[in-house]
C-alpha cells in the first residue's frame, strides 16, 4: 500500500524478488500505479522509456553525490533537493521544470531563510542539471532551467578571534589538545585534515607534514606537503614519545573515557564541537570553532604583509581567486594601500586662487 512523506505518496510493488517504487502528489495515483504494475510482467517493469521524471534524475544524481563527494557536501544536496521536491512535482517530465519554477523555490528559500541559503541551493541545482546534461541517457534538456538570477545577500564577515584569545585556550588546552590547536593554527589546516592525519603523514626528517583533503573537484582525495615549523616538530616529536596509545595510525585520538565518549575511546576524531565550546567558556572569552583558527592564520599571514600567492600556497587553494575570496569573506581586503596613495604628493588636488576681477583661477602647473 501507498505510504505519505512529505506531502507525497509513495508506491511500491515487489513481485518476483524485484521491486519497483514511485512517487505521486495523490493517494489515487500512486494506489492506481500499484495495480498497473502488478498487472504487468516483471520484465516490463524496467523496460526503458524515454520520459525522465524530475524524481529519476534526483535520484540518480543523489546516487552519483553519495559516492563521488564528501558525506556533508552529500547531505547538503540530499537535503536540498528534499526541499525542492516538496515545490514541485516529483513526476513532472524534466523537460517540463521551467525557470519560472525554479526561481519561485528559490524565491520562497530567501524568505524562509537566507539569500545565502537560497544561492547555496541554486548552486547545488545548477550543478545537479548540468550533470544530468552530461551523463544521463538520455542527456536532460538544456539550457539549464535552473540558471536563475541570484538572491541579493547580507553577509557579515566570518569571525576571526583575536590572536591573544587563541593563545588563551592554548594554554588552557594540556597534553594531545596543546598539540592539536598548535597544529591547527601553524598548518591553517581544516578540521577534517587534522583529524585524518596519521603519523606516516609526520615526516620528521624532513620537516614537513602530509594533508589530505577532499575539498578539490570532483571528491578525490589530494594530498600537499607543508612545511613543519620548529615549534610543531617539537610538539609533535614529544607526542609521538608520550602517546598512551602506540598501536594506533592516527595522531589524535579520543582519549577521554567518560559516559559520552567511552564508545570512542582509542578512535580518531569526528568531531569536537564541546571541546573548543568549554576551553572558550573556561577562558571567559567569545566562542569560536576550529575552522575560525584557518581564519586566523591567514589573518596573520595577511597582517604580515605576505602575498596572496604566499597565503594560496599555505591554505592550499587551487586558484588564487579562491583566496582572494577567502580574505574577503574574513574582511582582510588590499584597499588601505589604494586609499593612503590618495594622500600622496601626485594626487593632490589643485588650489583655487580668486583674481582681482572677483573671477576664479585655477593655479598653473
């Protein structure tokens, strides 16, 4: 029988260890589709026709998401398309979804949300159609219906902390914590990255340090080497010796054995909202995560005078734009300089002389 989710209608029929499911806007429908089906042989349920639903290419692009990206930037997409399909009808023919829909989602995601939060979904269809333009077969219609005019946003710098708050929890922080935050900070280094690192990635020999990420088209995994300061060596020297946990690949371990983590114990690291949460609250100062410590390492970097080039190389973007983009988003913008050569001898404006006739005139250069 038929089952609601959503505001949708959900059939499916099994017959012959094969199963067949569909989504329809009514119960009638997806009841009558049920009784079609089983009226049908089992070898026409999959003959193939040349009408693809908007539900077919959801889940097709969703299956090809799930296996190609990182499993957040999966559950953003899942979940936006949970929402899409709650505007329009899921067994809609593709090539019937026109811009007017589309625009009026994304219209309605602004008001229920954000301008960001609607351009981040307008992003993830447009990259969802085109897609289904390249690989599907057959190919979905173009152009893209889903390259709609963008939502005007209210974007508030991304919290940098000051430098002193993070040298606060650093020596609030004790044992693995001190190295992992030291970590973060001389790396500029995601979340993500630490947490995969192992030791065959710490190259003591040499000085440099192994960091995966994901964040590059298309999900691989890529790797770079970075440079390993003088103080990160040491501090990570001195954990390799005193780890209670020899056996282990990876260099951060869950090393607490209370109620909440003793499932975790001895495991690499997921995530650790609580802990930078009380190191913040214990230090009396305004929280911030371990992401905001990539910021303030390019901060730095910034405020010393580095080049962006300087600063793409060590936060580990592809394009230079990205970390043009990056500094911006964290309000570090190279205008100042512009604005002080305003001030220069050269661009000084000219004075005005009054002649005896009562007339202006402007001095001759």
């Amino acid at each position: 029988m038929p089952y609601k989710r959503n505001h949708k209608w959900y059939a499916q029929v099994r017959k012959e260890g094969q199963k067949r499911e569909s989504v329809f806007l009514s119960k009638k429908e997806a009841v009558q589709w049920e009784a079609d089906m089983r009226r049908k042989p089992v070898s026409e349920w999959f003959e193939k026709t040349d009408t693809t639903c908007i539900d077919d290419w959801v889940q097709s692009y969703l299956d090809f998401a799930k296996t190609s990206f990182a499993a957040k930037t999966y559950q953003e997409k899942n979940g936006m398309f949970k929402r899409f399909l709650e505007h329009v009808d899921p067994t809609m023919p593709v090539e019937n979804l026109k811009p007017a829909a589309v625009i009026a989602y994304i219209m309605a995601q602004k008001a229920e949300r954000s301008g960001y939060a609607a351009n981040k979904d307008r992003k993830n269809l447009v990259a969802g159609w085109n897609w289904g333009m390249k690989y599907m077969d057959p190919p979905l219609p173009g152009p893209n219906p889903c390259l709609v005019e963008r939502m005007p946003e209210i974007r508030q710098p991304r919290y940098v902390p000051p430098e002193e708050d993070f040298w606060k929890i650093y020596e609030a922080a004790e044992g693995q914590d001190k190295v992992m935050l030291l970590a973060f900070l001389h790396l500029a280094a995601r979340r993500g990255e630490i947490f995969r690192l192992t030791w065959a990635d710490v190259d003591f020999g040499n000085s440099r340090i192994r960091l995966w990420t994901r964040k590059r088209h298309g999900g691989t995994y890529e790797y770079d080497w970075l440079p390993m300061t003088q103080e990160l060596r040491k501090s990570l020297r001195w954990w390799w010796e005193e780890r209670p946990i020899k056996d282990q690949a990876h260099v951060f371990l869950c090393l607490e054995d209370s109620p909440f983590t003793k499932e975790y114990f001895g495991q690499p690291f997921k995530v650790r909202v609580q802990f930078m949460r009380r190191l913040c609250d214990k230090c009396e100062i305004k929280r911030f995560g371990f992401h905001a410590i990539r910021h303030l390492s390019a901060s730095i970097l910034f405020n010393l005078g580095y080049e962006v080039g300087v600063i793409q190389m060590i936060l580990r973007h592809k394009s230079p734009n990205t970390t043009e983009r990056y500094l911006r988003s964290i309000g570090l913008e190279r205008v100042r300089d512009a604005l002080e050569n305003l001030s220069q001898d050269r661009g000084k404006v000219l004075p005005i002389k009054v002649g005896m006739d009562g007339g202006k005139k402007r001095k001759a250069v």
